[in-house]
C-alpha cells in the first residue's frame, strides 16, 4: 500500500535558559557583522532566532525507535509498505544552512508494521538535526530496520542544498539524491519496483 503527503502536528517547546542563552549569542552575532542590535527592528530578533534554532533542532530530544515502538503492531503482512513525498527541512552541519526536499521510504513487514504517521515522524526527528543528507538517508533505514526487523528497507531522499545554490559554487537548480537499501531490497527486481512505484530514477 501507499501512502503520500502526510502531514503531522507542529510541536514547539523551548528551554528557558537554553533560550536566554542563545538570544544572548545571537544578539552578539549581530553587533559582529556590523549591525545594531538595538535599533528597532531587531530588538527581538535574538529571542526570534533563538527559539527558531531550538525548532529547527529538535529533533536532538526525540527518539525516533519510541516513536516505532508506540504503534507496532503484529500483523501477518508481506508485502511492499511505500510512504512517499515526506517534506524534508533539515540544515547542513558544515554550514548551518537549511537543505530541502523529499524522503520515500518502504519496507516489507515480517510479523511488525507500524503506524504510517510514524514513518514520517522518525524523517523529522532525524531532519530536525544538523545533518549530511547521507547520514540521515542511513539513520532512517537502520531506525526502521533494527525497530520493526522487516525483510527489507529501502529509502531514497532528494534534497535542494541552498549551501549550493547560496553559497559556494552557487548552482540553482541541482538535486541530490542519496538512497540506501537493506535485505529484500538489495535483489534487482524489488529494488526496481520499489522505485518504478515512487516515480524515481537512480543515476
């Protein structure tokens, strides 16, 4: 079965003293690259920034194999579970610059499914991290492995990296894709179903 777009509730909580401390260092960011902290319209961008780098970042206080675990269930099951086009927002560790785009993942369940919402959510925990966006394409697949032991997983993200397209060598429009495979997946032909079903070619 197939499941796209799923959507999932916004979840804020800030630290107060990780908050004052962090507006404290964005406020001297500021006056370092020549701005005034002061003046009106930045009075309350260090406290803005600081609970936005808390947001972007949260994933550091989740567990993504508690939130596997809080809705596995048996289920005599064998065949390919696909949840595509989960939105990405993650940021680059070498730049703390954000990297955008798309995770499909699927596995084959052996006795253990989960709940579909949950697939996306443990994408959120590890893209609310710093991140290369190999790293988490492996993070994924082994939260998911070693949570549920199915016969396989499969997940293939494609990312714009504004450090690329903002930066450096400041190129527009290049995607990357990163993918990685595990048991049943790593035979040609369920490999190849697994990508003729989320529309993606792997070069």
């Amino acid at each position: 079965m197939t499941e796209k777009k799923l959507s999932y509730e916004r979840f804020e909580e800030w630290d107060p003293s990780t908050l004052e401390e962090l507006s404290h260092h964005y406020r001297e960011i500021l006056r370092l690259i020549g701005e005034n902290p002061d003046r009106e319209g930045l009075l309350k961008t260090p406290l803005r920034v600081a609970k936005a780098i808390q947001f972007l970042t949260q994933g550091y206080n989740m567990d993504p194999i508690d939130v596997l675990d809080s809705a596995k269930f048996r289920e005599d099951y064998r065949e390919m579970v696909i949840v595509k086009d989960i939105e990405i927002y993650s940021m680059c560790e070498h730049h703390m610059i954000p990297f955008i785009g798309k995770a499909h993942v699927a596995y084959i369940p052996d006795k253990y499914i989960t709940g579909l919402s949950k697939i996306a959510r443990v994408v959120e925990i590890y893209a609310r991290r710093l991140q290369v966006q190999e790293r988490l394409t492996m993070q994924i697949k082994d939260a998911i492995h070693n949570t549920l032991k199915p016969l396989g997983v499969a997940v293939v993200i494609e990312a714009q990296h504004l450090c690329m397209s903002m930066r450096g060598i400041q190129k527009q429009n290049s995607v990357t894709t990163t993918s990685n495979f595990i048991g049943a997946f790593e035979r040609d032909k369920t490999r190849a179903e697994f990508l003729h079903l989320i529309g993606t070619r792997l070069h």
